[in-house]
C-alpha cells in the first residue's frame, strides 16, 4: 500500500468568458482568444463544450503548495489575456447572466458529437466544474476505493456550490448545475459495482449494446478515469475562491487516502447507504451547506457542520501532510458559507439599496470575477 504522501493528483477548472461591457457571456467564438491562451500557458489550457469557455488542466501535483502556485499563475495570466479582448474571467458552477440558448458549442468534434447525441441536454450544459483526479495504486480495486468515497459527495458538493442562479433568475438551488446534470444519463451517484471486474462488465455491456461510444462515457460524480490510474471527482461546482478549490482537492485527496488505508467499515456496502446518498444529494443540491443531512454511518440526521465534523475526524489521521489546511478551510465554509450564499447575499444586498434585479446580478458577476481573478489578493489568497 502507497504511503499518504505518495498519493499525486491533479486538478481541472473550467472558467466562462465574460463580456466587460454586458457581463454577459459571448455569444460567439471571440476571434484570436484561444490562440492567445495558447501562446501564453501551452497545454495548461484547453477548450470546453462552448465557445466561451476554457479549461485549466494541471501537471501532476504533489501538495497544495504546488496546487495553489500553478492555478494563481493560471487565473491570473487567463485573466490578463481576456482583459486584452474586453473580457473577464467567471469560475463558478454557472455564470449568473448567461442565457443557454444564445451559447454556441465549440467546433471541437468529439464536442459536435455531444450535442449531436443529446441535443438539448448538451445545449443546456452551459456550466462549469471543478475536477479532482486522486492517483491509486494498480494494485488496488478503484471500484472497492471509490465504493468507500461515494457516501461523502454531498459533502464536497456543500461546500463547492457555486450555481445559485440560472439564466439570469435566482433558481432556488444552491447548486442548479447539478440538476442540470440531471438530465444527462449516467451522471450523478454512481451504481454500485462490489468491484473492479463487475464495473468493467457493465461497461463492456453499454459498449456492446450501442448505449455508449467510448468507455469514458459514463459522467458519473465520481469515477475511476479511463486516461489516468486515478479516482476522478466530478461532483464538485467550480469554485470562484481559490481556497475553496483547494479546500475542495485537499478533502478529496484525504478521503481516498482514507479509503486506501482504513478498515473498511460494514455501513460502506449496506443498500441504504446508497439511498442515503441520494437523498444527501438532493438536500446539498438544494441547500448548499444548510440544513439537515443524513450521516451513513449512524443513519440519524445532522446539520452539515456536524456531519462534516463526524467525517473529519475520522479521515484526519490519513490526512497527506500539508493538506491540513484544506480541513480547516472546510470547517470554516460550513460556518460562514461558501460561493453561493455569498452570491445570494451580494444580489440581496444590492436589491436591498434600490438596485435593479438586471444591476444586482451585474454586482454578483462583479464580484465572481474579482474573486475568480484573484483581484486584490496577495499570492492567491482568499479575499477578506
């Protein structure tokens, strides 16, 4: 078995364009943007689905240290080069003004094949993720490791949620990207597989029966890769605090520690933790951090602090060093609140001081972009 600080990993952002004058997101491809992109961080950069949108992918990593060096250096050098096109930069699960219809998909094929296949379900997805990739040994069962994982998803979508808003309306939710995702198949909880070999099965059943193109088909919110010997979490809102990114893998990375390395406790593979996880799902889709959750372990109901506490100190002696301060981080997010609440409390706010519901959502974009570009931040540190 790895040692704890063995364990690499490796981080995606998706960020939106944003128009300065607007707030809003481009239409269409902005001319010269991705060759910009290119020019200034290489194969750090990629396309997404839209036009306006781009993809931070990191180099393998080995501490929080290094995280926090590479995605600074990514936000503000992206930010810089959107300023020269009369654009900024928004990382958060949706982008508060942006209207599905008006978005165009990028001209990449294997994304053309995505909307030719869903057509509307792809059109809708104009939202952004956070991606955590934790390596595993080949010797270990990803499934048995993810299997472990899974009941603490809700967890890490609390406290990532960043989607309050939806086509430029308060939408109820803390985070309304996940119920986009919703419409996709096979997103979501994953299906319960005991292991390796029954995964592959399955796979190999969707493959046969025409159901999926590529064994990379299957989005679910948290899954072994099929680029990479890693765990992939796929569940979390991007986040427009870097801390809260960080927060965000550090947690993650000490989960599968955890899984890789703890006794295996009987409650892992009871039926209803599965159900119980769905039912976490929904509560932190709908209120973010706020409310009461249903610990796996107990099956008794708990305000989110105190399930998150139940989980931290269960995990915290796997914790990889210098990840401590990504646990700390999480505690204070439960506490004050994370994106979406201070999103919703920026528009309140400006509607509370006479503001328009169009002049409060450009307050919220505002301030999304001075926190996604790391504006008044001293080496990527949170905004006070």
């Amino acid at each position: 078995m790895p040692s704890r600080s063995s364990l690499t990993f490796g981080i995606e952002e998706e960020y939106f364009l944003t128009d300065l004058a607007s707030r809003r997101i481009p239409h269409a491809p902005v001319p010269g943007f991705a060759e910009a992109c290119q020019a200034a961080l290489g194969s750090l950069v990629t396309r997404e689905m839209f036009a306006a949108q781009f993809e931070v992918v990191t180099p393998v990593l080995h501490s929080l240290d290094q995280a926090r060096e590479c995605l600074a250096e990514a936000r503000t050098t992206l930010a810089r080069v959107a300023r020269d096109f009369g654009l900024g930069l928004v990382a958060a699960g949706t982008q508060p003004l942006a209207q599905w219809r008006q978005q165009r998909p990028t001209d990449v094929a294997r994304y053309q094949q995505l909307f030719d296949d869903f057509q509307m379900v792809a059109s809708r997805s104009v939202l952004a993720g956070l991606h955590v990739h934790v390596g595993v040994p080949e010797d270990v069962d990803r499934i048995r490791a993810m299997n472990r994982v899974t009941p603490w998803l809700p967890l890490l979508l609390g406290l990532s949620a960043s989607s309050p808003f939806w086509a430029g309306k308060p939408s109820g939710l803390m985070s309304y990207r996940q119920a986009v995702c919703d419409e996709w198949p096979r997103m979501g909880i994953p299906d319960h597989f005991d292991n390796d070999a029954e995964y592959q099965r399955y796979v190999q059943l969707l493959l046969d029966t025409g159901s999926i193109r590529t064994s990379a088909d299957v989005w679910w919110n948290i899954r072994p890769s099929v680029r990479y010997p890693t765990l992939e979490l796929r569940i979390a809102d991007a986040c427009p605090q870097l801390d809260d990114a960080l927060c965000i893998a550090g947690l993650f990375r000490t989960m599968v520690s955890h899984a890789l390395h703890a006794p295996r406790p009987d409650w892992v593979d009871d039926p209803m933790t599965r159900v119980i996880t769905l039912e976490n799902r929904w509560r932190a889709k709908r209120q973010g951090l706020r409310g009461a959750f249903i610990d796996p372990a107990t099956q008794r109901a708990l305000p989110f602090a105190d399930w998150l506490e139940n989980v931290l100190q269960e995990v915290l002696v796997y914790t990889v060093s210098g990840d401590e301060p990504a646990l700390q981080h999480a505690r204070t997010l439960a506490r004050e609140g994370g994106s979406a609440e201070a999103q919703l409390a920026t528009y309140q706010q400006a509607r509370d001081a006479g503001r328009g519901h169009g002049e409060a959502l450009v307050q919220v974009v505002d301030a999304l972009m001075a926190q996604t570009e790391l504006q008044g931040v001293a080496e990527g540190r949170r905004i006070a």
